[in-house]
C-alpha cells in the first residue's frame, strides 16, 4: 500500500542532544513538509521541500533542520537549539502543483 | 498574512443529531480549501476538498462542507453524527502546492 511512514512513533530526547524524525513516502509525491502539532495551537509549519536537494524555511524553523537527498525521504533533525521540542510531529507530501497533503501517523517527542 | 479560524474549540452534540463545525478564513483571493480530521495520536485525514466549482462539496463519512465566498466561510457539515466521529477537526487554507495554513482545530465528542 502507498503512503507516508514516519518512525519512531515516540522518541525521547536528552538535554543537549539531537534527535532526527524519519519520514519516508511511496507515493511518488515530489513536495513534502514537516509540521508541528501542539494542544490548541492547530499544526504550524517547520519546513517544506517541494524537489530534491531543495527546501524552505517554514513558519517555525529555528532549532529544526532537514535534508531531501531522495525523492522519498525527508528526514527532520530536532536540535539542541530547539529549547522547547515536546510536540506532535507530523510529515506529510503532495504532487507538486497540487493538493492535497497526505499525512502520516506522527512521532510524538518527548524531553528525558 | 492569511489566516484560517475555527471559533469553536470544542463541541459535544448527541449521537444521531446534526453537525456543523464553522471556518472562516482570510486570503488575498479564494484558496483551495480542506477539512481534515484527527483521530487521537494519528495523522490527519482528508474528508472533503474545495478547489472551484459548485461550492457545496461532499466528502467522505457523509460530511458535506458549503463554501459561501461572501462570507469567506467553509463550514463543516453532517446530519447524523455517529459515535465515531469523535476526533478533531482541522480547516485548512492553501495554494497549488505552497504550504497549508491550518485552524486551531475544534474537537467533537458525541454523547450517546
């Protein structure tokens, strides 16, 4: 079956240490984005890609970083920089050009 | 900047009653419009799509939006809730394949 496979599905991070959420695709969609989800405050923005070896700054980008080295795969890093990063963290991809965005099951990150 | 509101935070209506979740939105010009929803610790899910055409639109699990470009309003509709509807509802606004602006969410409980 197609669609968006994000792992872990819960990650725990040290102080001062640095986390990377994986999120990878089948579905051939050239755009895909990193979205953070936190109670009562809908989804924001982290990053977006909408072609390999190419992304953009989102809403809410200070303390993350990503990569896009292959049209599946959109891994996103939480730094140490990222002072506050317990969230719901959400990847999901589109057909460039098109809507909509199709979403997977998450990573919830928590702080040890 | 656009802007997407959900004025209802939460609402609990009874099983087989009517539902409507509301969505008002800010844009330079009309967006491609979505209701999404949320099942607890999952992605989200496309219920229905607006892109132009006949603004009423359905979707799946017998939800219907309406969108009235006077009001700049899309809201969410069903005319019997059943007790597995129970989840958040997310509006969101965008463009081609630029980024999604989303709601704060409005979270449904039905009550037996």
């Amino acid at each position: 079956d197609g669609g968006i496979t994000q792992s872990p599905k819960y990650l725990f991070r040290k102080e001062g240490q640095n986390v990377t959420l994986s999120c990878e695709q089948n579905l051939n969609h050239d755009a895909m984005y990193w979205y953070r989800q936190d109670p009562g405050q809908g989804l924001r923005l982290i990053y977006y890609s909408q072609i390999v070896n190419d992304f953009q700054k989102g809403d809410i980008a200070e303390g993350y970083s990503v990569s896009r080295e292959k049209k599946e795969s959109f891994p996103l890093t939480v730094t140490s920089a990222q002072k506050n990063p317990t969230a719901f963290y959400l990847c999901a991809s589109t057909v460039a050009g098109d809507q909509p965005q199709h979403f997977g099951d998450g990573t919830r990150l928590s702080i040890l | 900047a656009q802007s997407v509101t959900q004025p209802d935070i939460h609402i609990t209506v009874s099983e087989g009653a009517s539902l409507e979740l509301r969505c008002n939105y800010s844009y330079g010009a009309t967006p491609y419009l979505f209701w999404y929803v949320q099942s607890p610790g999952q992605g989200l899910q496309l219920l229905l799509k607006y892109f132009s055409g006949d603004t009423l639109v359905q979707g799946i699990k017998g939800f219907e939006a309406e969108f009235k470009r006077s009001q700049s309003s899309f809201n969410l509709r069903k005319p019997s809730v059943h007790w597995s509807d129970a989840a958040e509802y997310f509006c969101a606004v965008g463009f081609g394949n630029e980024k999604l602006t989303f709601g704060t969410g409005t979270r449904l409980t039905i009550i037996p």
